[in-house]
C-alpha cells in the first residue's frame, strides 16, 4: 500500500508494518498510516482516538461540502420564485396539483430557501474554504 508517496508493507516474518526505506516497525497498519501523513510516531491507543476524531471531522467536512451546491442556487431559485409571482401571479393549488403539493406547501419550501439564504450569507467563507478540503481515506 502506497500512502503519502510511502510504501507500507506488513513482513511475515515479524507481523509488524513497515515502511520501504525507514527504519521503523509499526504494531498496527493506522501506526503505520499515521506515521507515513505526519511523521509522528503514536501508540496504537493513541492513533485510534486521532483516526476517530479524523472520521468524524471528515464526516462533518462532507456535509457542509454538499452544502456549497445549494448555497450557490438558492439565490437564483429564490429570485426566480419571486419573479414569476411578480409577473404571473401568485401560485394557486391548482398550479402545483401535479406535483402532488399545495400552494401552502410550495410557499413553505420557499420560507426554507430563504432561511438557508440568510444562513449562508453569514457561513460563507467557512462553506467555501471547506469546498477546497480533499477528504481522503487515511485508513
């Protein structure tokens, strides 16, 4: 297994994971991980809770990632909304009937556009500086 331009194999002989051209031997394959993304020798105990906290920080960077895409729109859909009740009027129940809603329930979508407009006006740096993160497998 190549990690960080590293290559990592477990010897037979010993069970230990290795690193091609270090000289250090590893208990577990995260140690090994570990040591080949940060150069930092850990514990077994130690690069377990670090690689918890790593799963949960990606999970959370992941979500707010699938965010950017409806921050982008929202705007635009908000707008559009607007403009054609501006110049058709107001949307009826009968309009959104083959959509199987109520007007009542399409004006509540909108309610929800508009809060998530306002909620990222304020977040919009930290949704863009995590657009760039690259949520690679470490294990």
């Amino acid at each position: 297994m190549i990690v960080n331009g590293k290559t990592i194999f477990r010897n037979a002989a010993d069970g230990q994971y290795h690193l091609y051209d270090e000289d250090v031997t590893f208990e577990t394959k995260p140690q090994a991980i570990w040591f080949a993304w940060t150069g930092q020798i850990k514990t077994a105990a130690e690069v377990k809770s670090v690689m918890a906290k790593l799963d949960t920080a990606k999970a959370v960077i992941v979500q707010v990632q699938q965010l950017a895409t409806p921050m982008d729109s929202a705007p635009d859909i908000f707008q559009e909304y607007w403009d054609v009740v501006n110049s058709e009027g107001a949307f009826t129940d009968e309009d959104v009937t083959p959509l199987g809603i109520t007007a009542a329930q399409l004006g509540s979508c909108i309610t929800v556009i508009e809060v998530f407009n306002t909620l990222m006006a304020t977040h919009h740096a930290a949704v863009n500086l995590m657009r760039r993160v690259k949520t690679r497998e470490l294990v």
